[in-house]
C-alpha cells in the first residue's frame, strides 16, 4: 500500500512572523562578536594610547600624571633618536621588499615553467613562513657567529675574509635585510606563482599563433594581468616591512649602537625599556596615522578598480 508523505512546504521569507529574525538583525548578530573583538582589543587601547599622548606618564614614577596638550608631540618632532629609527626604518623597507618582489617574481616565473617537482618546490618553500621570526632570527644568529657560524666557516674555506656580521656597524643592517629577505621572499613568489596560474590561456595561445616574442608577451600581456596581485603583495610587504620588530630584537637588539634601530624596536625601548609610556604612546600614534595615511593612497587605485568590477557585475 502505497503512502504519500506530506512535507511541509519551507517558509516564504519575510513572512515567517513575529518571531522570525530579519535579514538585517540576523547580519548584525553574526558581525557583533568581531565587532566586540575590535571594541576590546583595539579600539579602547587605541583610545588608552591617545589618552597617556596627552599625559605626563613617567612610570619611574609612579603613576600617569597630569594632562601636559601637546608638550609630547612637540618632544618627539624634534628627537632626533626617532627620526633616525625612522630613517632606518625606510632603508631597510625598500631594499628588503625590492629585493624581495624582483627575488619572488623570478623564482614564481622558474617554478611556473618547470615541468616536475613543482609540488616539492612549493612545500619547501612554505618552511621559512611556517616558522616564527623568533625561532628562525635565533637560528640566523648562529650562522651569523663570527667565531662559531657556518657561514664565516665557509668563507674560510675558500679563503674569503670573515666578517662580524652583527657587530660591524657597516654591514649589520645588511644581515638583518638578508635574513628579512630569506624569510619572506618565499611569500612574494608563491602569490606571484598563484597569480600566474590564474591568468587565461587564450591571449597567450593568440600571442603564440600572432609570432610575439617573449619580451612583448611579458610587457602587454603578464604583467599588466599580473599588476592587481604584484601591487597587493607589494602592499602586504611594505606594511609588514615598516612594523618589523621580532628580527631586529633577536638579532641585533637594535645595535650595534642604533644602527638597526627601528621605530617599533625605538617604541619598545622608550615604552617598555625607559619606561616613557607618554613619548613611547605619542610615537605609536605618530605610527599609526602614517600607516593609516599611506594605506589609504595605497589601495585607493585597488579598492576603485574592484568596486567597478562589482558595480559592472
């Protein structure tokens, strides 16, 4: 005997009733645990820091003092020990990351024409982002020794002069751009090789049958489709480049002297160190709005050309 089942047909929305939730109650419910995240972890330190800006606060002494206006931001405008972590800051930003996309670029154009082992490739190079800046600057450290280092042994070997890779004032800066250069190079040409991968074959199979060189390929056709994802990545390591602190307190501790002080080591020194929570606030704020500022300009051409993607969508 045959039985038929009734199943009761879903709900229209917005005529669920009164108990329903609507669509825009139910968005801000899912948003409200990320929003209370940012409440409690950024925006009320945020507010805290740009308080103790205004503030006599030399914890030597005790307590945060009283409300000084701008004597603090007057202060750091004329430390000439913050211009110069500022100025180290911005040597080691653009050699590291031009190093890092022309190194990254070259290496995703390698693997993206190798026939075998592309998978092994990959996973070898996904090791130096696997691992913490702390662990791998200790590691750095070791092959930097001057009487212990592997590298300073191979050199002697084949009867090259030894350096004080950390301890010369000249080529310290150097070491740690070395070291920022093997850790993160991995990531520019993996986005790259991702780009790569994704672009269409039809233009290229077109340019093939229409005798373009190699040359003509890369300047109207692969790097002009590849220009979002270079200039995003480009982006990324200029904003991780500009906040670098793990590698510097590691390796060099700012030293030797402040040759490789940057601003967040210089911030944590005067903050943490010297116990100047007014002067050390004043320049995370000084930080923040040059980062906000320059993000900005930055992703403008970005976010506009997504927005016309989605507008034409």
């Amino acid at each position: 005997m045959s039985q038929s089942l009734s199943v009761p047909a879903p709900q229209e929305r917005g005529t669920a009733g009164p108990a329903a939730m609507s669509d825009r109650w139910f968005s801000l419910l899912l948003v409200v645990p990320a929003m209370l995240v940012i409440l409690v972890f950024a925006l009320l330190p945020l507010a805290y820091a740009l308080d103790v800006s205004f503030r006599f606060a030399d914890l030597t002494r005790g307590r945060i003092g009283d409300f000084v206006g701008l004597d603090n931001y007057r202060t750091v405008l004329h430390d000439s020990a913050f211009w110069s972590s500022v100025w180290v800051t911005l040597k080691f930003t653009v050699t590291a990351v031009t190093l890092e996309m022309v190194l990254g670029i070259a290496i995703a154009f390698l693997i993206h024409g190798a026939t075998v082992g592309k998978g092994i490739i990959r996973s070898l190079m996904i090791l130096p982002l696997a691992t913490s800046a702390a662990v791998t600057g200790l590691f750095w450290r070791y092959l930097y020794d001057p009487q212990f280092g592997l590298i300073n042994y191979f050199l002697g070997l084949i009867g090259l002069p030894e350096p004080n890779w950390l301890g010369d004032y000249t080529i310290a800066l150097w070491s740690v751009i070395l070291f920022d250069v093997w850790q993160w190079t991995p990531f520019v040409a993996l986005i790259a090789l991702a780009g790569l991968q994704a672009l269409p074959k039809e233009p290229f199979e077109a340019a093939e049958l229409d005798g373009a060189s190699t040359f003509r390929v890369l300047r109207t056709l692969t790097f002009p489709m590849l220009k979002p994802v270079l200039f995003l990545v480009l982006v990324l390591r200029t904003i991780d480049s500009v906040r670098l602190y793990d590698a510097v307190a590691v390796l060099t501790r700012g030293g030797p002297g402040t040759v490789t002080e940057t601003m967040t080591f210089y911030l944590y020194r005067t903050g943490l160190k010297l116990f100047r929570m007014d002067y050390a606030s004043t320049m995370a704020i000084f930080f923040l709005y040059a980062m906000l500022v320059a993000s900005l300009f930055a992703l403008r051409p970005l976010l506009t050309q997504f927005s016309s993607r989605a507008s034409e969508g």
